[in-house]
C-alpha cells in the first residue's frame, strides 16, 4: 500500500474523530455510502418549481442570503434528534488526476446511548464496526482476517462531532435560499455556487454546497463538491430514519467480550465470529 493510501486509511481511524473529516491527505475528508435512495431528500421536479420562503419560515440561524447563525442552527439541528432515533450516513468520493476512485463509507445508527458505526472502504478491503455506549464499547476489523478489541470511545460524542463538520460547509452569504417540497414535506434549500469557505483549508477550490433543512432546523441532507490539488471530489452528510432507528448489541460483541480492555489481547479468526 503505497503512502497515499496508506495516508488516506489513517485519517478515517475513527479514534481520530470526525474532525478528520476536514484534515488529512487533502485537506479535507470524508466517504461515501451506498444510500437508501427511499429515505434520501432529492430535489423536486421541475413541475414544483421552488420559492423563495418568507423570514418567517426561515429555519434558525438562516436568512435569505444563507446561515446567520451557525451556532443557533446547530443547537436546532441537535434538539431534532435529542431523545430521537436516526441513522447519518457520511459519504465521499474522491477521483485523482490519474483517474483513480476511491470510496469509503461511514454510518452511524443511533438509538439512545447506543450507536453502531460501520466503515467500508472498498477499495482496500477493509470493513470496521464500532458498537459504542456511553461507557466505551467494542470494535470489530475485518482486514486479513477478523479481529476484535475494546475501545474507550463514547457514542454521545460523535453527535456533536459530526454536526461540526458538517456545518462547516454551509454557505453563511450570498446563496440561494428556496423553499421546496418532498411528499408533501416543506425544505429549505440552500445552494452556494463555487467560492471559499470561512473554516475550509485555503487549498480548497470551487467548493459548492446544495443543503436541505426541514423548518425545525434539522440539516436533514448535504452535498458538498470541489477540486483540491487537482483531484475531484464529493462529499455528502445524509439523515434519515429519525425515530425509527434501533440499535441492539451485534452477537460479535460477546466475542469482543472476552478481549483485555486494555486491548493487549486482541483475539483473531479467520471467520465471521
């Protein structure tokens, strides 16, 4: 594995925190997912042309030219899922000058105090599961082989962690903020063209956002692009299945079980175990 993967694999340790997500190999990070495309907001047709909502319908933090207030909308973003179910999906794509893709997925499932994280990166092989609580939890790799080992990672965290990230992207001025509608459901859409960002790494370029909040504030759906040295790349934060989420300890966590807490033990198969 050459440094440029090898790079690209070590910003997605997930002990590392989703603020990798804007460090790493390319001064940005991320992964894709295969999304449920039935839970997924996707715009309207044509034949719903979009308006441009009254202040008064603006979620919090936004106004005609974009987010205000990030602060307030973040806070409104996390009291729609505080006591809630939901599953985030965090997806990227990232294809180099020479024409290499590559493609990592990342998704939590959210139920109470307890959170199941599944990463994939295709292109290397590799799948890892965290089963987290507030306590700490488990995790299971599957890279030559299956392995498992405890981690001191709390699950609360990560809520906090990925609204930060994701935020980070939403246009604050001069974008275009439209009111749309999905199966009867009222958006607001906002859409930068391509410029720079306050909080993105100056090597960015041609940065477009296309957002989707639901008028409590929940940044229900983003789809990031833009070019950074050269390569291409697309990034998504995606909500759905909120409050109808559940997440129970997989059987594999009777294995991780038995693992030395300090992970000294860490126990290995050449099955699913």
């Amino acid at each position: 594995m050459g440094s440029t993967r090898t790079c690209h694999v070590n910003r997605f340790v997930l002990g590392l925190g989703l603020a990798l997500l804007l460090a790493g190999c390319s001064g940005l990070g991320g992964s894709e997912s295969s999304r449920d495309t039935a839970h997924t907001v996707t715009p309207v047709s044509v034949e719903a042309p979009a308006t441009t909502p009254p202040a008064r319908l603006f979620p919090p933090g936004v106004t005609a030219d974009g987010v205000a207030n990030v602060d307030r909308l973040a806070r409104a973003h996390r009291e729609t899922l505080d006591n809630r179910s939901y599953v985030l999906a965090i997806s990227r794509t990232e294809r180099s000058v020479d024409g290499e893709v590559t493609r990592t997925n990342l998704t939590f499932r959210r139920d109470g105090n307890r959170t199941l994280v599944v990463e994939t990166l295709p292109w290397v092989g590799s799948v890892r599961y965290w089963y987290l609580t507030d306590d700490g939890g488990y995790r299971r790799s599957e890279i030559d082989g299956v392995s498992y080992d405890t981690v001191e990672l709390e699950a609360g965290g990560w809520t906090a962690r990925s609204v930060r990230t994701m935020t980070r992207f939403l246009p604050s001025g001069d974008a275009t903020v439209e009111t749309v509608y999905r199966d009867d459901t009222r958006y607001t859409r906002l859409f930068s063209s391509p410029g720079a960002r306050p909080g993105v790494a100056s090597e960015v370029e041609g940065l477009t956002t296309t957002a989707y909040l639901t008028p409590a504030g929940r940044v229900e759906h983003v789809d990031v692009s833009y070019v950074v040295r050269r390569n291409e790349v697309s990034l998504s934060f995606d909500y759905r299945a909120v409050g109808e989420t559940t997440v129970s300890p997989p059987q594999w966590t009777r294995r991780a079980g038995t693992v030395d807490p300090a992970g000294r033990n860490s126990s290995t198969a050449n099955g699913s175990g």
